[in-house]
C-alpha cells in the first residue's frame, strides 16, 4: 500500500484547522503532519522538520496577516518546501482571487465547505501531480478563459474544420487541465481515443509553451485579462 500523503494545514481559524484536521487524518490516503495558524509558523515549521517534509501544504487565503496572506505567502512557502504541492482553500471563490492564487503558484483551488472525500480528494490528486479546482469554479472560470480559438488557429489550418477543432481542443484542455482528469478519462468523456486526446494535449502544450498542466492552466490563465499587481494587463497575443 502507497505511504499516506504527508499534509501541512496552515489556517488561522482554529474551528477549520480543527475540522480540516480530522477530515484529513481519519483517510487511510492522507495524514496531517503539522499544522499551524500564521505562515511564520508554518514556515518555521518546515524549517525544523524531524522527518520528510509534507507532500501538499492545504493554506487558506485570509489568515491573520491579511485578505490574501496565504496566497501573498505562497513563493516563501514554495522555498521553504520545494517539492510540496500547494492546494488553497477559502470560503471565497471570486474570480480575482481565483486567479491570484493561481498565478502565484497554487496547485489547486477549493471551497473550503467541499465535503471531506472531495477535500482528501483535492489532496490526492494535487499531490499525483493533477491541478486541482471545485466544479462550480472551474465552470465559472471557463466562461473567462479567453478565446482559446486564438491559440488553436495558430497550428490548425483555416477552414470550415478549424471552428470545430478549436471547440475540441477546448474541451480537452478544461477536462485536462482544469478538471484534472487522466487522458484515459478524457477519451471516455468525449467518446474518443487516447491517442487523440495525447494528440490535442501535446498540441495545446505547444501552443501555450507549457510542459504540464498546471503550466498549460496558468498560461491560460495570462489571456483572461487579469490585471496584475503593477496594473499591467496581460492579453491573449501577449501583455505583461
């Protein structure tokens, strides 16, 4: 049996941590290691570990230091713990912070009200690798992720075909790399092969520079419009 996935919960309202802590331990697939209310705790805690470091850091956003500590803090915390993934969790799902956590880094983006097989389930697939968000945010996100058609001509030929080959890699990319699903899983979703779904990720991948998905999700994520902390807008054909 695969070793428990290590977890470091960093959440400053102790009913959560205390709620968060026993969803997490009572799963045979995870275990709480630490957890702690302030990210110098957290970071001090990762500083004088005994044993291995965790594998997920589950942070919420609002803590003490401010409105969006926890995403503010999330490149210290990446230093800190190079290899552990970073699943955010926040009782608010607006767009704009949506996108912060994103762009800052995190793995993943959860209701923190998520039952406790989806939240150990959001740890899971976080730390196989996989870019993990709540249905319901990802569906709103997707309305905003601008015009994937933009990228996909740019290697599909113009024709009567391109409209539709354009919808296809969409849809492959929001199972992919927004919903996190396997290609396997993919391909049944959409009623196709695994080649093919191979065939349009490796596309995609080309197309954003990426290398993974959660690096396809974040390249995506630069033609929402969203305005950085400079003010500076970034766009589809480039931006900041």
């Amino acid at each position: 049996m695969a070793s428990p996935v290590r977890v470091l919960i960093v959440d400053d309202d102790c009913y959560a941590r205390d709620a968060l802590h026993s969803l997490i331990s009572r799963d045979a697939r995870t275990r709480v290691t630490a957890t702690a209310d302030t990210i110098s705790e957290a970071l001090q805690s990762l500083a004088s570990l005994d044993g291995p470091p965790p594998d997920v850091i589950v942070l919420d956003v609002r803590l003490a230091e401010g409105e969006r500590a926890g995403i503010e803090a999330i490149p210290a915390l990446r230093q800190a713990a190079p290899n552990a993934r970073i699943l955010v969790t926040s009782v608010s799902a607006d767009d704009d912070t949506v996108l912060a956590a994103v762009r800052a880094g995190a793995d993943g983006y959860v209701w923190k009200n998520e039952t406790g097989e989806r939240i150990v389930s959001a740890v899971t697939a976080v730390a196989d690798g996989r870019f993990v968000l709540s249905r319901t945010i990802a569906d709103h996100l997707l309305d905003r992720i601008a015009d994937l058609g933009t990228y996909a001509t740019e290697v599909v030929p113009d024709g009567p075909a391109a409209r539709e080959l354009t919808e296809a890699v969409r849809k492959t990319l929001y199972l992919y790399c927004v919903m996190g699903l396997s290609a396997r899983e993919v391909a049944d979703e959409l009623q196709i092969s695994v080649n093919t779904v191979n065939s349009r990720i490796k596309a995609a991948y080309l197309m954003l520079g990426a290398t993974n998905r959660a690096e396809a999700f974040r390249c995506l994520v630069q033609g929402l419009g969203y305005a950085d902390a400079t003010g500076a807008t970034a766009g589809p054909g480039g931006g900041a």
